[in-house]
C-alpha cells in the first residue's frame, strides 16, 4: 500500500480520469486525424499559433483535454466555463479576467464546455472579444454545431469533429491506468478486459470510471479484475446513446435506411443497438408506423396494419414481449416492396397549397343542406359517381378550375401499386377521352 500513500491528499481525491489527463500532445490518445504529425492543427501548435475553434464529438473523445493541452502548448492562460452553470455574468467576468492578462502580455484560451446550452445571447456575447483578438474561444459540444450553435459563432470558429476512440487506442490508455499507483498493481484478466473495451464503446472517461468502480470492489489481498467481478460491474450498465443528441438520431437514421434499403439483418442490428443503450421501445414502434407510410405505401398497405399492432403489443404487453413484435415489422417493413409515392404525392400537394393562391371550392362540389344554399347553386350538377359504371364519371373535375388536370399520386412499378397503376392509368385513360369536362368542351 506504500505506492497509494505515496500520492498527496489531493491526487487521491481525484477520480482516475483526472489523474491521468495528459499534458503534452505526445501523451494525448486518439484523434490522429487532427493532431497527428503533419495535420493542420497539429502544425498551426507547433508554430505556437492557436485559433477559435468548436471542438465537436462524442462523451469521452478527449476535447477538454484537447483544449487544455492546446493552451499549455501556446503557453496561454485556460479559463473554462460550463454552459450548463454560466451565464452572461460569468462570461463577462471571464473576458474581463482575460482583458487583464492580455495588458500583461499573455493569451487567453476561454474554454466552453456544453457550448450548445448557451442561448443565441449568450452565445453573441463572445463574438466582439473574438474579433478583437480578447480570447482565443474553444467550445465543446456532443450536438451537430450547425444545428445548435449560430452562424454568427460558427463563422468565427473552425469546427473540429471529434471521433470516438478506437479499441487499440482504449487498450492502450488501460495499459497506462493500470499502472496509476492508486490502484495498487491491480490486474484484469483477457475476458474482463474484452468486457470493460466493449463496455466504454469509444468512451475514455467511461473506461477510466468503470476500471476504478472494479478495483474498488476487487479483494485488496488479491489484487485482481475477473470477468466475474467485471460482469457485476457492468451488469445494469447501458451503452452510449444520448436521447435527444446526435447519436440519438444518427441510429434512428441507420435503422430507417437499412429498412429503406430492404436491409433486415442491418435493420434489426439498429434496433438492437437503440434497445441496448436503453431507447423507449414506443419510440421506435412509433418511427416504425411512419416508414410503413412514407417508404412502402400502398405498395404492401398490410405493413401499416401490422405496424400498428406491433406498437399495440408493446403497450399491452411491454418489454420483451412487445419488442419481438417491433423486430417482426421491422424484418416485414425492410422486405416488403417498397413505394414513397404516396409520400411525395403529399409532399408535392402541400407545396401546391402553399404557393397557390387560395381558389374556392366549386359550386358542385359543396354541400347543400340548406334550401338558400341549392338556390345559390351549391351542389347543383354534382355527379353522384355510384350512378355511373365502374364508379366512376369520365371528364368529372374535383379540383378548382385553375388546377384542372393536376397529377400528383403516380404509383410505382412494384408490389400492390402495379395494380393500383394500372388502374389509375384507366380512369387517367377514360378522362383524356372524354369529350366533356366540366368546364366545357375538351380542346
């Protein structure tokens, strides 16, 4: 226990992670896509020059880090405010501080972690100590930038994406922490380095956390990590999967493409995942319905029905029970015949709505349930199609007059819809030669 007590009070209370944030850019891990010999940021460092930048990626990808290392590098002062606890006081009291160390000759490295929980105002209270060279700014965010930080931010800072480490980069930071001297020569066997790798999925900070949680639980006298104790560890852990963020929506994306793509292997595979990092099952029942509409159709107008039970399983039933349901329309929707007729039809008619002017509705086709209404017309020479063979009227308009003719819905060539197409085409076919039309003779 002689290498524990070696550490100062203060190394003992902090957690692995912190005692292990390197301080050079040689010892840091990951990111050689940025950092390595030869890239920009790697080079703009060497020559001591240091921009604004928004330093963008998942949990656990080193950009607090980064960002200390880069200041260190530059022999620049750090500030650092979290956006979830600041506000423009602490901003101001930030660049106030950094206004002083600049009349003292030095740089200022402001960084911002969580910048996507500042506000439009708080983010535009940087922008002038920006340009005027105050701070340099570094900002941090697991949310795509372009959708949460504004222009005027963005066009000031570069963006760098982040990306999460790879396992050979996560084995070799575990092959550092175990030497920390904290954890007093503790040991992990293969399978329960396997399972805490596969656990951190990409995750430094994760990695660290879990490894220190394992060694104190682990017997002091046998200082040892077995898949055993690891399991216990990790037993009601969840992967990474951030409701609401990127990676959120990025999975929703990959399972609904997969489907799309009649993919059922890479579909189910999505669905796993979401599941597995702890997805509301109803969520997914819910985005399954819409592919049921917007990519099969009436291509197969069975998938819809049996999407709709598949989320009344889950309701009634719940976990795991509902969710074999969800994997059942999934694997249906994804071999299904596929048709986004019906959903560029509705696209294009909403368009239609909103770029022509509002016409009214034709006199035949109101309701007349009043005696004042017939006498104004409304109903008069309505067609009642049942009267007609086939149901159908040749030449009959249902559109108002300047829209005479509009196409919208045109089926594809595959499932149910060839049929649905070949008799459009009819009806299509009878109209074209009808002589008459409502409003007037054909030309």
């Amino acid at each position: 226990m002689s290498d524990l007590f070696a550490l100062d009070a203060a190394q003992q209370a902090q957690p692995l992670a912190a005692r292990l944030r390197p301080t050079r850019l040689d010892d840091y891990v990951g990111q050689q896509h940025l950092v390595g010999e030869g890239k920009p940021l790697r080079q703009a460092l060497d020559r001591g020059q240091l921009h604004s930048m928004i330093l963008w990626g998942p949990p656990g990808t080193g950009k607090t880090t980064l960002a200390l290392i880069m200041a260190q590098t530059v022999d620049a002062a750090f500030i650092t405010l979290s956006a979830v606890l600041s506000g423009v006081k602490d901003i101001r009291a930030a660049v106030e501080q950094a206004q002083i160390l600049l009349g003292q000759g030095r740089r200022t490295v402001l960084f911002v972690d969580e910048v996507h929980r500042f506000n439009k105002a708080q983010q535009d209270a940087f922008l002038p100590h920006v340009e005027e060279g105050t701070i340099t700014f570094i900002g941090a965010t697991t949310e795509n930038p372009s959708f949460e930080l504004n222009n005027a931010l963005l066009s000031r800072a570069r963006v760098y994406r982040l990306r999460a480490l790879a396992p050979e980069d996560l084995s070799g930071l575990l092959v550092r922490a175990l030497h920390d001297p904290a954890l007093n020569g503790m040991q992990l066997d293969a399978q329960a380095t396997e399972l805490l790798l596969n656990y951190a999925d990409g995750d430094a900070r994760r990695l660290l956390n879990m490894l220190e949680v394992a060694a104190d639980l682990a017997d002091v006298d046998v200082p040892n990590i077995d898949a055993d104790l690891m399991r216990e560890v990790l037993r009601d852990a969840v992967r990474r999967f951030d409701k609401g963020g990127d990676l959120f929506y990025d999975q929703i994306s990959a399972m609904h493409k997969s489907v799309r793509g009649s993919d059922p292997d890479a579909a189910l595979y999505w669905f796993a995942r979401m599941l597995d990092g702890g997805c509301d099952p109803l969520y997914i029942a819910r985005r399954v319905v819409r592919m049921a509409s917007e990519d099969i159709g009436n291509a197969d107008p069975r998938a819809l029905t049996l999407c709709l039970q598949a989320w009344d399983v889950q309701e009634r039933l719940g976990s795991p029970e509902g969710e074999l349901t969800i994997a059942q329309a999934i694997a249906y929707l994804a071999v299904a015949p596929k048709s986004n007729a019906v959903y560029n039809a509705y696209n294009q008619a909403r368009a239609l709505v909103r770029q022509q002017p509002t016409d009214e509705v034709p006199l035949h086709l109101r309701n007349a349930p009043t005696q004042l209404m017939k006498d104004e017309g409304f109903g008069a020479e309505y067609h009642y199609a049942h009267d007609f063979p086939d149901a159908f009227v040749p030449g009959e308009n249902y559109f108002p007059a300047s829209l005479q003719d509009t196409r919208l819905y045109e089926p594809v060539n595959r499932g149910l819809e060839i049929k649905v197409a070949e008799k459009l085409a009819r009806l299509r076919e009878l109209n074209a030669s009808s002589d008459w039309t409502r409003y007037g003779k054909r030309k």
